[in-house]
C-alpha cells in the first residue's frame, strides 16, 4: 500500500554538508526541477527531472548539491511488499531509470494525482500505477564504458537548462567525439541529448508556472527556446495543453484557495 504521498523541496546549495541518512521505507522519488547526486557506498547517482529513484529502505546515503538551486521532487513511500509486488524484487538495492519521453509524463501526471487526490481509494490507484510504469522501464546499467563522462554531461545539462552548447563543444568538454558522445549518451539514457535536455526545460518550465511565472516569452527564451511559438507546441505535446492553459488553471486555483 502507499504510505504517503509528498511534495519535498531542498534549498541546500554546493557549500552545504552532504549528511548520511537513510529512508525507513521504499521511497520512488521523481524530480520536477534541480539537480542533485545521490551517493550510496562508492555508487553516486546524477538525479534530475529525467531521472526516477528508488530508495532502498535502511539502506545509508547521502544528498550532495553540484549546483546553489536545490530541487523539487515528488516522493511516493510504499509498504515494501507493493514494491516486491509490482516490481518483481524487494528492493534490495536502490534503482535509477531514465524513462523514455511518454512513459515520464504518465509517471509525472500519476504523480501528480496522488499529491491532488481527495479519495484515498484513488491516490492509491495512482500510486500503483506509478510502480506499474516502473516496472515496465529498464534501470540503468551501473558499469557502462564512460559512463562517469556521460553522467558529467548529464549533469551539465540539468545545472543549465537554458544553455545551447553544441554537440562538439559539449563533446569536446567532456572528452569523447561528438559520434561517440552521441553514442554513448543514449545507451546510458535511452534517449539523445537533444530530447534529454527538452525534458529538463519542459520540467523547469511547468514547476515554473505552478510557482507563479506569467511571462511566457520571457520563460521560453530563458529556457533557450528558438521562439515563444516553439515552447509552446513542444510543451503542449509533452502536457496535453499549453503553457498558457497551465498559467489560467493556476490563477483559478489561486483565486478559490484566497482567504475572502
């Protein structure tokens, strides 16, 4: 069953003190922005808005910031016998996917509707669905070759979503061709930078409205979007709607939630 459902939000910068600490349950944790490394023995994990973890109950670990812009996650806590249910082990380890673009959005809207949820019988439902879709997905391989140079790229990526390096200069950083870069990028993730780094802005941009942003074309242009028109239709095909649906259901809400 799930035991609870909550929004967590980090303000910890790249100064701060990564304390060990460990989840007494089965925690899925999904990033709705920020970036921050996830240290388990000798194994860290990059976790960003592409990223699902999955905490292993018991098990000692630490948080550690690259960047001052702490992060946004969702946290799913479970009985441990529905994550051995729905995902075939009991967690003995903690696990790390980067799903493909549609199954992060059902993740995100499954999410989502357990956080909104007034029916208990319905917050579990979607819950469920979340580990469902989980199961569904591969974690990532933990030894692939140059996988700390393509993490290095991930993390590149998610500290500055805004930014429009090329492939060759990204490459050329990290210390790989920009066809090997390429290459190995997707083994590791299963997508291509490109569509990885629109994940990252879109997710930025949706935690951005709900906060309150009401300039879209400043909002696509800080994010690196070629053109307000562009942000709006890669974002209605990651959503289902448009950015400024987003902004309209949110100064609704603002407005019922207002003290009269």
């Amino acid at each position: 069953m799930l035991i609870e459902g909550a929004e967590v939000r980090c303000t910890r910068t790249a100064h701060d003190r990564a304390d060990e600490e460990s989840s007494s349950l089965p925690t899925l944790v999904l990033l709705r922005r920020g970036l921050f490394r996830y240290h388990v023995g000798l194994r860290t994990t990059i976790a960003d808005a592409n990223t699902v973890l999955l905490f292993h109950p018991g098990e000692p670990y630490r948080i550690s910031h690259p960047t001052d812009r702490g992060d946004h996650c969702i946290a799913l806590r479970f009985d441990p016998d529905a994550v051995s249910d729905a995902l075939g082990f009991a967690g003995e380890s903690a696990q790390t996917w980067t799903p493909d673009a549609r199954t992060h959005r059902a993740l995100h809207r499954a999410a989502n509707a357990v956080l909104s949820a007034h029916d208990a019988l319905m917050r579990e439902e979607r819950a469920f669905e979340a580990l469902a879709l989980i199961g569904g997905a591969e974690p990532v391989a933990p030894n692939l070759r140059d996988a700390a140079r393509v993490d290095a790229v991930r993390e590149r990526l998610a500290a500055d979503v805004g930014a429009s390096a090329s492939l060759a200069a990204i490459a050329r950083d990290a210390g790989l061709s920009p066809f090997h870069l390429a290459r190995r990028f997707r083994a590791r993730t299963g997508t291509s930078l490109h569509q990885y780094r629109l994940v990252l802005r879109l997710a930025v941009a949706h935690a951005t409205l709900l906060e309150g942003a009401d300039d879209l074309t400043r909002l696509a242009l800080d994010l690196g979007f070629a053109s307000p028109a562009h942000f709006s239709a890669a974002f209605r095909t990651a959503y289902g709607c448009s950015p400024s649906t987003v902004r309209k259901r949110r100064s609704r809400r603002d407005s019922t939630q207002a003290p009269s």
